[in-house]
C-alpha cells in the first residue's frame, strides 16, 4: 500500500521511488547559490518522460474536479492579490513574546497566523541582547576571515559560531519555537512541544546591496513534493479537486516524507514547520528584509497544481482559460536538486509584484517565521541606511526523520564542519572561537542540549 495516498478517498496510483536519486554521501562544497538554479546561472531542466507519467497518477480518475477546483482557485487568487495590493506589510501580523508563550493569543489572531503563513513574535531578546549577539558574530568572523566562506559579502557559510549557539539555545527561543509548534496537528503532544535545534547559517546585508537578488521560492525541495509519494500526501486534497479542504497545519505526512531526493547542496532532509530567523538590526520593507506572500493555502494550491495547466494555446498569455494538461513532463521553476522558485513567466496568475509583500518592521531580537510552504524572497535592492542581519533558525519538531537529522548534525558540530543539509568542505573546523558543548549547556542547560542531539 502506498503510504498517505493509499490511505486517501481517490484510487491510489502505482508509485515508485526515484531510483535515480543520488544516495546520502557528504556534499560538495559551496554556498547559498548551490541552492537555486537563478542563482547559478542555470537554464531549465529538460526532465525525463517518467515526470510527465508521474502526472497522470498523480490525477488518477480526478480530471474534472481538479479542472473546477482549478477555476475555484484563481477567482479566489484574484481576491487575494487584489487584498495584499491594498495591505501590504499590515497583512503579515505580529504577537508578543509574552503572549505567545502564555497561550493568550485568541482564536481570531491564530486563524490570522495560519491564513497568512507569517508571523513576527516581537522580544524574544531584548535590543541590547541582539545587538551584543550581533558584536559578537563581527568578532567572530574578523578573527577567522581568512578561512571563512560566504556568498557575496552577505550570506555566510557559517554555522557554529559562539552568538549562533547561544541565541539558538537560549530558553526564550525553545519557548517561543515550543508555542508556535502548537499551530500544527497530526503529531503527539510529546512530539508537538519538544523543538530541536537545526543549525543554519547567517545573513549581514550591507546597506545599498544589490547582490543578494534571491527570488521567490520555496524551500524544502521541488520535485520531490510530487515525486516523493508520501511528500504528495501532505497535498491530497488539492490532487482530490478540494484545495479549500487542504490543511496547511497538518503534519501527519510530512514527518515521512522524503525531501532532498537528490543530495543537493541546498536540499532540506529535516521537516522543519516554520522557517525563521532572529533579526539582529532595525529592518523594514525595502531595507533588505524578507519578503513573503501572504496567501498561504491558495498560492500553495495554486504552485501546487501548475505543472498539470496550460494557458489557450492560441493565445499564451491569456490568464483565463487554461486546461488541465498532462502531455509534457514539465514541472516549471522546478529542477533535480535546486530549490522551487517562481516567476512571473512560470507561475503568472500569483501576480507576483503584487502578491508579494514585506515583511512590517523587525526590532533587533524580534523573531520572524514563515511556513514551510510560504512563497519568499528578499528584498532585491537594500534601500536601508543600516545591515539588515540575522541568524536563520527554523522551528523543528522532533519526530524520527529529525532525530536522525540532528544525531547527524551533532557529529559535524563536534567537527566544526558544515551541518548535513548546507555545502560540505571543512567548515569552521580550525575557527578560533568555535564553541564546543559546554557552551550549549550554558545557553540554555538540559533543554538545549536535548535539542542539539546530546
């Protein structure tokens, strides 16, 4: 039986894994252009005919419901763009700290949450405690610049720096990542407030930049979200012809699922529910922040279902009109072992100069997260007048595929070398400063070292 499908009202189709995919060996070395084919200068991948017989399982006997829920979808996109041309930035909301981890967030801000996909805990550190955090990482990287690597002057690949470890661990972050677990279903209470520490790497964007032109994406894999049968699952209801019926929230599936198919560079093999990260710097829209689209079940929906439409063919940029289609082996923005981005040539109906906003002003220690499945980007020019920097960190629930995730990340943590899901080579492995466990166990006692894998 094939799992999650199987298990699903429609017939189940004949699913086999990739057996082409590339086994788990360390990564080469590289950094955050590894991840994305705009980023490296590639062209689109001309896929194998099985992607197009992956397609008609994928349909099964539901034909004419996807076409509807099709038709259903792009009204309500319509709504929605035309809502975020108006909101913007006051579409993303934001809770405190404190609110947030005594459980008194009412039921009309966690549906705001879920809807949106963003949400901004404010003060989870204070300002002065984010900014040392941030003087402390500067220290780290003047004292090993010769040996650190890094993206354009903005990302860098660094991972187990002192500040890193300690904001990581720190109580107030198990606390706040613990609460925003609490959003999900389909996992036991046990795995629901436990959070484990992935590490990630860090961004200082200088003011005026113009390098880090990343577009909007979505982590987590591309092709494996449909080739990956138990990936496929977690979206049953939009392949059903029901992507109203589609919970977001609902994890059952994606503790199993596989997503880094093809060992790339920047290929995700954790689940992580929420990617995040802990501003260190003042940042507001247009100054190098985050940008997000704030749709989260249509425009899920809609990247979802856009391998298997094409626009009239006498007339191809026609928003309207478009059938379901499952004559090619298209996938587009999606490539083997790269990221899943989006354009406006591949995904036009997100109208994404509209669609997609800013994220509303971050405060130094404010923590920032979006949904798994949320379409991000960064802002393309750093209009600001001060870096807009911050460690990545995500919010992990522990479940088996992450524990064995972290018993692996615990090994190159004691190595200094780069955690298994980033480029390899040796890493901070001779970086003056590097942090061993006593610094986990002083950030934040037991909790941080259980989250770490110890």
């Amino acid at each position: 039986m094939v799992r999650g499908l199987a298990r699903s009202a429609i017939r189940p189709p004949v699913f086999t894994r990739n057996l082409g995919a590339m086994p788990q060996i360390a990564k080469a070395e590289g950094d955050i252009s590894s991840v994305f084919a705009s980023l490296s200068g590639e062209t689109e991948q001309q896929l194998p005919v099985r992607y197009r017989e992956l397609k008609k399982h994928l349909i099964a006997e539901n034909a004419d419901m996807v076409q509807a829920s099709w038709n259903r979808l792009i009204e309500s996109l319509k709504d929605g763009v035309e809502m975020a041309k108006v909101m913007r930035e006051k579409m993303i909301p934001s809770v405190t700290f404190a609110d947030l981890t005594s459980g008194k967030l009412n039921s009309k801000t966690i549906d705001t949450i879920k809807n949106r996909g963003t949400v901004v805990v404010r003060g989870v550190f204070s300002r002065s405690e984010a900014l040392e955090l941030k003087a402390q990482t500067r220290a780290y990287i003047k004292a090993n610049l010769s040996s650190t690597r890094h993206f354009k002057g903005q990302v860098f690949e660094i991972y187990w720096s002192p500040s890193q470890i300690k904001a990581r661990g720190d109580p107030r972050m198990l606390s706040a990542q613990r609460a925003l677990q609490k959003l999900w279903s389909g996992l036991p209470e046990q795995q629901t407030n436990t959070p484990m520490s992935y590490a990630d790497r860090l961004r200082m964007r200088t003011p005026g930049d113009k390098s880090f032109a990343l577009g909007p994406h979505v982590d987590g894999g591309s092709l494996e979200r449909w080739e990956d049968p138990t990936y496929a699952s977690c979206y049953i209801e939009i392949l059903k012809g029901n992507w109203e019926g589609y919970n977001p929230f609902d994890a059952r599936y994606r503790v199993d699922a596989v997503m880094d198919l093809y060992n790339s560079s920047g290929g995700c093999a954790a689940f992580r529910e929420f990617q995040g990260w802990l501003s260190l710097s003042s940042c507001g829209p247009g100054e190098g922040t985050l940008r997000v689209n704030p749709l989260l079940k249509q425009a899920t929906a809609y990247w979802f279902l856009r391998p298997f439409f094409s626009p009239p063919k006498h007339d191809s940029l026609s928003l309207d009109g478009w059938k379901l289609d499952l004559s090619t082996s298209r996938f587009p923005g999606s490539a083997q072992g790269r990221g899943q981005e989006m354009s406006d040539a591949t995904h036009p109906h997100l109208q994404l100069q509209h669609s997609m906003v800013s994220a509303p002003r971050v405060e130094p220690g404010d923590f920032l997260v979006w949904h798994c499945d949320t379409i991000h980007a960064v802002d393309p020019v750093h209009n600001g007048t001060e870096d807009a920097s911050v460690f990545y960190i995500p919010v992990v629930p522990k479940c088996r595929l992450n524990e064995e995730y972290i018993q692996k990340q615990k090994e190159t943590f004691l190595t200094g070398y780069p955690p298994p899901d980033f480029p390899g080579g040796n890493g901070e492995e001779y970086h003056e400063g590097r942090p061993g466990v006593d610094a986990i166990k002083k950030a934040g006692g037991q909790a941080a070292l259980k989250a770490m894998g110890f």
